[in-house]
C-alpha cells in the first residue's frame, strides 16, 4: 500500500487538515465521527484522503454512538481515533469512560469551541475541565494540548504512540483558531524519523485455548462488589502514576531567573511567548511556562520554578479559571501568590498579557 506521507515536506494548510495528514502517518485504520464545528474538516479530509490510502471512515448517528464504535474497533484491533467539539465532547465522555475502564487505547481530537451547552463555534479553552476530568472516574487520561500545527501534527502521531503503548485514552487539545486557520509546517514520514509506530493488535478473537494456551481477557466496566471496584482503580492509578514521568512534558522561556511567571498553554501560550520577549526587552523579568500535558501535569517541573524566585505567577487563558482549578490542585501547598488573565471565549493577544503584566508591578 501506497504511504501517504514520504520524506519531509513543507506545506501550509489548516490545522484540521493537518490532522488527517497525521492520522494517516501514525498508520489509523478508521474514523468513527459525526459533524460539529470546528473539527469537521478532519472528517471531510479523512474521508477523502482515506478512500485514496484504503483507509476507514463511518459517519454514525451521533457522538455517543462514534465514541462507543471507536472502542469497538480497538477491541477488534484497529488503530481507530475519532475528534469532536464542545457539546460533541459533553456527549462522547460516556465512551470515553469506558475507554478508561477497559484500557482501551482511543484517540481523540478535541478543537476546542466556547461553552457552556452549544456556545459559539468560533473559539475558546473552555473544554479543559471537560477534557482532562471529565466522565465518572478518576481522570486515567494523557492530554496534549498544542500551540501550532506542527504540534497539531507531532502530537497528533505521538498519541497514536502513547495510547497504544500505555493503554489509556489519550486527547489531542486544540481549538477553533488551530482548526480554521492556515499556517506552514512540515510533515514527515515518522520512519524516517526514526519515529516507531506501534502496531495495534486485537483483545478478542485471539488464537488458542482459555487457561491452557492463554489468560482469559478481562474487558470489564461493570462491577457488581464495591471492594472489586475499589481494587481496580487503585491498581490503575498505580500504574498511571507510574508512568507520569515518562509522559509529562512542558516548555519553559526565560525561568531562570524571573519574578513574575506567566503560565498559559495551548494558542494562548503563543502570544505570552511574544508578551515575554517584549517585556524582556524592557529589562522586566518575567517567564513563561506552558503544559503540554494538562493531564499528567508537569506539577513538579512548575513548583522547582516557583520555588527559584519567582513573587507572582499569572496564570492566563480563554476560559474563566479552569486552567487555574487544575494549576491550583496540581500545586497546592506552593505559596506564590496567583494573578490572573480570563477572557473566556475571546482571542488573547500579547498587548493583553504585557498591560496586565505591568499592572503586577505597579
């Protein structure tokens, strides 16, 4: 079969394009989906590019029932993925549930809209709290949250990687801006990398003999004895929190030395990029420090910076405190006092973030 993606290439596209260029690079097999802005270019590009590289794709229903077939497929042993907004992402958190109770490895693509219920299309960092603790368990998940289309595409592969690899439900967090907007960035074939792209493999049908030529699958979600439950989460989260040094990962400028820390992530932390430097140039010392992971949290990493000097952390992003909730609980006991920057819904410019950060110091 033909390789949709060869060598390395420069391109400009849209970041919904981007990811259907980097779906088929990881090697999926399918797509389960339904319609809602701002993803559904990844549906209209999987479906074309797709028919091209034999690859899969069902419309369903509605995201409840694109989120179960997703799981449905991995059980089966396709590298499915799936990517939806807002009330898509509200309506998918009961598959997204079960993933995490059966260690299923799905991948899913949130472009993130403004809330609450069906809110607007347009923009937003609203879905965090949806995103990275959302259903009726413990919040066993691995979320990228991207700033550019080259992390649209490099996370995008990479969490076909880490769900496979680790067996828990892994997101990719983007937004309405990265999904619309079109900008360069290189695709490459991971080989060529020296990238590994890990096979999926099945769960059921598997060849020989219950308790003779193999253990019995236990694809369970349903417990009927407390204490059975009780057992298994804390066998989970054992093993995730086992993991969490291997996934965390985040990106630090100017910390050395600074006094006031500005913390964002995704898009956002673009324009506190732009803030910094500026305001470095006027002889303010000031850093940034941007998650990728939201979920493990890079907590460790953030409390050794707050503890080397810096008198104020600014926390800003485009939802009124949900990256806040999840900084405070991921930090608690730290003392630095916490400012912040919320305009939820709005686009976040680096003006903003400088006339904020100058208020601090007066």
């Amino acid at each position: 079969m033909e390789k949709p993606v060869t060598g390395t290439r420069k391109v400009f596209m849209t970041g919904n394009e981007t990811v259907a260029w980097a779906a088929l690079a990881a090697e999926a097999d399918i797509m389960f989906g339904y319609p809602i802005t701002p993803q559904n270019e990844i549906m209209h590009y999987w479906t074309r590019l797709g028919a091209k590289y034999d690859r899969g794709f069902l419309q369903t229903e509605d995201e409840i029932s694109a989120g179960f077939t997703v799981c449905g497929a991995i059980i089966a042993g396709k590298k499915a993925f799936t990517a939806t907004a807002g009330p898509g992402n509200t309506l998918m958190q009961e598959p997204f549930s079960m993933a995490e109770a059966m260690r299923l490895p799905i991948v899913a693509i949130i472009q993130q809209r403004g809330g609450p219920s069906s809110g607007t299309v347009i923009y937003s960092q609203q879905e965090v709290t949806l995103t990275t603790y959302g259903g009726n368990g413990e919040g066993h998940r691995i979320v990228y949250s991207t700033a550019s289309h080259q992390e649209l595409y490099d996370y995008t592969i990479k969490a076909f990687n880490t769900a496979w690899k680790y067996r828990f439900p892994t997101f990719v967090l983007g937004d309405g801006y990265q999904a619309k907007m079109r900008e360069p960035l290189e695709m490459y074939d991971p080989e060529a990398r020296n990238l590994e792209i890990i096979k999926p493999s099945p769960m059921v049908g598997l060849p020989g003999q219950i308790g003779i030529d193999r253990e019995p699958q236990h694809l369970c979600n349903i417990y009927s004895l407390e204490e059975e439950l009780y057992d298994v989460v804390l066998k989970v989260q054992a093993e995730y929190d086992g993991i969490i040094p291997e996934l965390v990962e985040y990106e630090c400028r100017e910390c050395d030395d600074a006094e006031i820390l500005v913390v964002s992530h995704g898009v956002v932390s673009r324009s506190t990029d732009d803030a910094v430097m500026a305001l470095r140039s006027q002889g303010i010392k000031v850093g940034a420090f941007r998650p990728i992971t939201l979920r493990p949290f890079p907590s460790q990493k953030l409390r050794e910076i707050l503890r080397s000097g810096v008198k104020k952390m600014l926390v800003v992003e485009s939802a009124y405190g949900q990256l806040v909730r999840l900084l405070k609980q991921e930090i608690y006991g730290e003392t630095v006092p916490i400012e912040t920057l919320l305009m939820p819904g709005v686009g976040i410019i680096d003006a903003d973030i400088i006339s904020k950060v100058k208020s601090l110091i007066q």
